[in-house]
C-alpha cells in the first residue's frame, strides 16, 4: 500500500470540533484534515497532516500559513506549507497545507490546526482527534486483526 488515510488503521479518528471563522467564507478557511500514511514493506514509514484550505484567489492568491499543534505543543516545521490557491473545473477553490507528522508516544493525539489573522485573532481552525497505535518505523504485525488495522485505510 502506498498511501492512504488513517481512520481504523490506527484507531478512532474522529472530528470533534470544527471551527471556521466568518460567514459567508472568509479570505481563507480550513474546511477538513486528515492524517495520512505511507507504508513500506511491514512498516509505516512516514506520516503527514494535510489541512484542506476553501479559498478565494481574488482576494488570497496565497492562504494565510497553518499552525499545527499535537495535545497542545507546536509540531515541528510548523507553520505547514501552504501551497497557492486554485480553482478546479467545479469553481471551487482550494489549497492544502502539509506538515509531517511523527507522533513518539502511543493513545490519542489532539491535532489543532489554525490560521491567523493579521491582528492574531483567529481565522480559521479545525480539530482531529487520533489514536496512535503504532508509531511511525514501527514494524507492523503480520498477522491478525492488528496487521489489517496497521495497513488498512478509511475515510476521514
């Protein structure tokens, strides 16, 4: 498996708040993320947070970057990189903000991601919940219900 997302494959991934500002959508809002992984042979080698950015290349070529925490703690290379605004053949607008993702300690991680105002009022942000359980280069189990949990995939 190349790549997919990380639902069952390690647990519960469930939304538990999702928080945009402005009404109707502002500059820049974050609508979704999901935590994705890329397997080897019997491990899972490298994991990301990519954070879908809905926005408006009139007024924001370019989204505000995307702060990323896990359980409260700033994720290394964080802000994410945000890439530019484009609008596909369905005249929706998007962008992603990717960071990499290396969780060292098994249970639930709280993953936040926020955008920012010029003034530092939030923008945007939105909330996944993930229970870790196998930590990246971790060898997968071969056998079992635990190694069709470690590679399997599902939605968000």
């Amino acid at each position: 498996m190349s790549s997919g997302r990380i639902g069952s494959a390690l647990g519960a991934f469930a939304a538990v708040a999702v928080s945009m500002a402005g009404s109707p959508l502002a500059a820049a809002d974050i609508t979704d993320m999901v935590v994705h992984t890329t397997s080897g042979v019997g491990d899972v080698n490298t994991w990301n947070i990519n954070a879908t950015i809905t926005c408006n290349p009139a007024s924001n070529p370019v989204a505000p970057q995307v702060y990323f925490t896990d359980n409260g703690t700033a994720l290394p290379g964080s802000p994410g990189t945000t890439g530019s605004c484009v609008t596909y053949s369905n005249s929706v607008s998007q962008t992603n903000s990717v960071i990499d993702f290396k969780p060292t300690t098994l249970g639930t991680h709280h993953i936040v991601a926020t955008q920012h105002n010029p003034d530092g009022s939030v923008l945007s942000t939105i909330v996944r919940d993930v229970n870790v359980t196998v930590l990246p280069s971790t060898p997968c189990p071969t056998t079992g219900s635990a190694a069709m949990q470690c590679k399997s995939t599902s939605g968000s």
